[in-house]
C-alpha cells in the first residue's frame, strides 16, 4: 500500500489505513454499516463469516459455517421501540445472508444484555447456548437463525 501510494503521491500513507487493509488481507473482514432511518445515522451494523476468525470459531465450536452478526442502536430515544428487530430483519434479507450465501446466522449478546437477547427472540433468533469468547468479560447468548426461518417469518 505505502509503496504504490507513496509512489505517485508524495504524501505518507497514515499507518492506521494500512493496519486496516492489511487485517482484512489476512483474512478478518468484517463489513460495516450505518443504519439510517430516513436521513438521520442512527446506529451501527456488521457481518462477517464466523469461520474468517479462526479464535473465535473455536470459541463457539459451531458444527455449521455461519454469518456473523452485531448492532447497535446509538440513539437514546430510539431505543426500546421495536427498531432493533426490524432493522435487523431487513440487514439480513437484503444484506448479510444475500452476500454470505450461508443458510445460518449467529449472534451473540452478553449473557446480561437482557434487552439485546429479547429483541434478537423478536427477530426470530432461538438460544443455541452459552459460549465463553476469549478476552470477553461474560459469557455470550448464543443465538441462531436460518435464512428459511427469516423467509418464513413474513
Ligand atoms: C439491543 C438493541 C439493538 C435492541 O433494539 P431495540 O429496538 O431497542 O429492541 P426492542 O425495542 O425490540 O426491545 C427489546 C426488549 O428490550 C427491553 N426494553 C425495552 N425498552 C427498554 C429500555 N428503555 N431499557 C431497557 N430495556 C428495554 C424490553 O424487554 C424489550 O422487549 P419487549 O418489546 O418484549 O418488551 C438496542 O436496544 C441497542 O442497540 N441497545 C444498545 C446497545 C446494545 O446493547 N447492543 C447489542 C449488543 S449485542
């Protein structure tokens, strides 16, 4: 990157975009968005492939490959309204399952995250169990859903 960057501008690539783009060379891509509603950015989502990190694959010892999951509403007073599940629903019909091409998603909310796992029950996501990830501080809620489960849901 900074060769071919360095090369024909004459400025320094920044570090951090380098550490950037080689992460996802070796193999830990994780796609972001940002959730809007209407025009207003309203909240954070991402997918990736559990299998892309090896470490965290194990943690959770799944016997299927399976599309990765996580969110987050950063609007106080958009919290607790039903959004949540039906952003969610809509991330993986049109965005996480379409570009995986799995038939499974996993998601896995703290095991205290009491709000997250209800509005993960409301998306139609079922408890698989708990799964201990290394350097996190409690247990995750480990939670599947399949894409004909989602299909059926409408
Ligand atoms: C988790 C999150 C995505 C859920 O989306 P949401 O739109 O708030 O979900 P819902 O409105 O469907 O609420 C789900 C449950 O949360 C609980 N809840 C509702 N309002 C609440 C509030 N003000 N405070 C705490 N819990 C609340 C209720 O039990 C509700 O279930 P119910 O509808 O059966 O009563 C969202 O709350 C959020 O982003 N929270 C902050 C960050 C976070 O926890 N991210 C998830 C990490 S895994």
């Amino acid at each position: 990157m900074r060769r071919w960057w360095d090369e024909g501008i004459r400025l320094p690539y920044p570090e951090a975009e380098i550490e950037e783009y080689r992460a996802a060379l070796h193999g830990e891509p994780t796609y972001r968005y940002v959730a809007h509603m209407d025009a207003r950015p309203v909240g954070m989502f991402q997918h990736y492939r559990i299998g892309d990190s090896p470490e965290y694959a194990a943690a959770l010892g799944l016997d299927e490959e399976a599309v990765g999951v996580d969110l987050f509403i950063g609007e106080a007073d958009l919290i607790g309204r039903g959004h949540g599940p039906a952003m969610l629903r809509a991330f993986l019909r049109d965005v996480a399952f379409p570009f995986h091409r799995l038939e499974t998603c996993v998601i896995g909310p703290s095991v205290n995250n009491t709000a997250a796992i209800r509005a993960y029950e409301k998306a139609g996501f079922t408890p698989l169990r708990l799964a201990q990830v290394p350097d996190e501080p409690d247990p995750e809620y480990l939670m599947r859903l399949t894409r004909s489960q989602l299909d059926s849901l409408h």
